[in-house]
C-alpha cells in the first residue's frame, strides 16, 4: 500500500527507526508510491448527503391542515376541565 502524505512517510521512517516495523516492509511501501508528488497531510473528505436538499417555497392557495387546530382545542379544553 503507498503512502497517502508526507506526514505518514515521515511516520514510517520514525517507526523502521525505532525498529517498529521491517526494512523490507517500509521499502515495500516507498517502492509503491514512488516519486509521486504527496501532500503534506491527508485530511477526511466529507461525505455528502444521500438526497439534495429541497427548496422550501409557500405554494399559492394552499390550505393549512385543520388537524393541527382540532388537537391544540381538544388538548385546552381537557385541561380547563
């Protein structure tokens, strides 16, 4: 697998130092990437949403539900008994 960034060759280089991972295992991955140019850090990329979002707009002659009303009366009126 390459490296992504400079940061993780950097990274790399102080683990093979510190003896935390193999030669052949650090020349594995600098032989992959090659001399390909790398950013200096990878950042996440962000996900975009599943559905695009829908432009909210009054529709003209549009009635307003009477349900909403009927349960804020029914809902006063039981708690003035």
């Amino acid at each position: 697998m390459p490296f992504k960034s400079q940061a993780q060759r950097r990274k790399f280089a102080e683990l093979l130092v510190k003896g935390e991972i193999s030669p052949e295992t650090f020349e594995e991955w600098n032989r992959e990437t090659g001399s390909a140019h790398l950013p200096e850090r990878v950042r996440k990329k962000k996900r975009s949403s599943a559905r695009p979002a829908r432009k909210s707009r009054s529709r003209a002659g549009s009635k307003r539900k009477t349900t909403t009303r009927r349960k804020s009366a029914r809902k006063s009126a039981s708690k003035r008994r």
